[in-house]
C-alpha cells in the first residue's frame, strides 16, 4: 500500500522539478543539424526597455560544433534569440553566451561539493531536437576520469551512420580530460544534452552536463563553472602585469634546493616600460613560481589566476627565482582600461 502512495508523489515531485528545470534552460543550434542546450546562469538587472542581459553556460564542443561567435539559441516560451559567445574553456569543455531579452529566468545553483554518492539527479536537455527531455539517475562518484577514457556524445545505435564530414555529432570530437574533478552519473545522455543542466533532487544546478564514456554520463560541476563565469567576467577587462612570459622547464637540482614541487614556470621574456611588472621591480630572465598562493605552472595559467574574483587591482604577492634564489615581490595590476 505504501508503494501506491509513494510513487505517485515521486512522479509528480521529479515532473515539478524537470518544468522548473525547463525554465532556465535553453536550445542551442550547434551548426545545421546539430542541437545542444544551455543553462542560463544569470540574469542582470532589466533596462528601461525592461531587457536585461543573460550570461548562459554550455559546453566548448557546442560552441565548436556551431564554428560561429552568433549563434541562435531557443528559451523555453518558444522565443529564438541571438547569443554570442564570450568566452570557451576548452580543458574544461565551457562555453559562455551573452544574450538580452525580457522574461529570461536564471537557474538556481546548487553546491556540486556536497553531492553524495547515490544522490539522485536528473538531466535535462534536447537530444535529437526533443526539447525539454528528461532522463534520471544517481551519482556514482565525484572524481577525475580515467585518463585512458575516451568521452564523447553518446551514439544511438538507431541512427544510420554518416560519413563523419556530414554527421555533426563525429563534429563533436573526443575529449581526454586530464585531472579534472567530474560527476560520473549513472544515467542516459545522448547528442543534444550536451551543455544541458544536471539537477539535484531540489531542482538545483550542480552540473553541466558534457560527456558519456564507460556507459555513465559525466557533467562538469557547478563550483567549477562558477569559476569559469567569474573568470569570463574579468576577462572583459583583464588584469594585467604588462609583461610577456613563456613556459620554461625547472631544473631538478634547483627545484630540489629550493623546495619546490612544480616541474615548469613562465619566465619573464619582457617588461613593459611603465607597466605594473616594471614598478613591482620584475626584470627580465626572472621566474615566475606563484601569484599569492596559487602556483602558475604555465605562461598561459597567469592571466585565469590574475582575474580571480576578488583580485582586480588589489595588491598581490609574487614568488619569483632570480639568480638561482627566491624573493618576493608586490604588484599591483592594472586592468585593461587604464593600462
């Protein structure tokens, strides 16, 4: 007797949940036949016109698929609105749209760090152009992948092969995530989830969803993407140190003197006259180890760290090498429009 009580309830709890969901998602026309979705992760305050802008998420294979910066996307009531891509993360496989319209509603986030193993999800997406499709799982883990794994969009073995030139999902490519915290779900994603929300059993975003692989989905979680919109934010008007850096190795006697567990750093190439770099006193030939606490491991890792949130133009703490020693240094960054 229990059961006819309780599934009911469960039903109509998960079709309340996947409508909500609906709401703060959108249809995105990845090329000519390809269809992908997005989240729209923030709405800013309405204009006189009563339009406001809409920062949206989705994947970096999406955005690939389209090989367009416009592209079109579709909101819930039925409306096609034109977004354009502000920012791709292709390690992480995130993509930022901007759009402007009225009646746009953002989705709830949820906390990606405190899923538990067996929680339930579910996604929602528009695989094969069936928008707003829903599908159910649980959380198998919250982990890297498995270097070895070969993740991609999902194949329905009722679909005829194509020649890969004119099947947009072989457009979609292969993706090897390298050290990268996933939620592995055990649930059915296929061509057109991809960029969609993976929700909680309270409705909330903790996840983009973006691959299968090893018969599980895998979404990239909401503190990762939280980062990625915040880091797009400052990337509209950077921080910058005014110098130029290149990736150099770190050789092993010196990272054995001098404690240091990194096996490469940017070396400073050049200083520009008057910049943030030269009043700090960083010279050329200097090795950059760290900005605060953060290790940069890679010339092109010093910009996504400078335009954290909460750094713009505030003092920072550089650990640098020079002549074989390390010192430290304070810089005050610029940012694009006054540098």
């Amino acid at each position: 007797m229990g059961t006819q009580f309780i599934a009911p309830a469960l039903s109509d709890e998960l079709a309340t949940l996947a409508r909500r969901v609906r709401e703060s998602m959108v249809q995105v026309q990845a090329g000519p036949r390809g269809m992908g979705s997005g989240v729209i992760w923030s709405v800013g305050e309405p204009d006189a016109s009563g339009e406001a802008e809409a920062r949206i998420v989705t994947n970096a294979h999406v955005v690939a698929a389209a090989r367009a910066k416009t592209l079109t996307i579709r909101v819930h009531d039925g409306r096609e609105l034109e977004a354009t891509v502000a920012a791709v993360d292709p390690t992480h496989d995130l993509a930022l749209l901007r759009t402007k319209a009225s009646g746009l509603r953002a989705a709830e986030h949820g906390d990606s760090s405190a899923l538990r193993v067996g929680e339930l999800v579910l996604a929602v997406g528009n695989p094969w152009g069936h928008e707003g499709a829903v599908t159910v799982g649980v959380v198998e883990s919250r982990a890297p992948a498995d270097p070895d794994l070969e993740l991609e969009p999902a194949e329905d073995e009722n679909v005829p092969e194509q020649p890969p030139e004119r099947d947009p999902r072989r457009a979609w490519g292969v993706w090897r995530p390298r050290r990268i915290e996933l939620i592995q779900a055990d649930i059915r994603l296929y061509p057109g989830n991809s960029g969609g929300p993976l929700a909680d059993a309270r409705g909330r975003i903790v996840g983009i969803n973006a691959m299968v692989g090893g018969g599980l989905g895998f979404a990239i979680p909401s503190r990762t993407v939280q980062q990625f919109v915040a880091e797009a934010d400052g990337a509209a008007h950077p921080v910058l140190l005014g110098v130029q850096v290149l990736t150099v190795p770190l050789p092993e006697p010196l990272r054995q003197r001098l404690g240091i567990q990194q096996e490469t750093a940017p070396l400073i190439a050049a200083v520009e006259s008057g910049g943030a770099g030269e009043r700090a006193g960083l010279l050329v030939g200097d090795v950059l180890l760290a900005v605060d606490d953060a290790a940069v491991r890679a010339a092109e890792h010093l910009g996504r760290i400078l335009n954290r949130t909460g750094a713009r133009e505030q003092p920072r703490t550089l650990s640098v090498i020079r002549g074989g020693e390390r010192l430290t240094l304070t810089v005050t960054p610029a940012t694009a429009e006054a540098a």
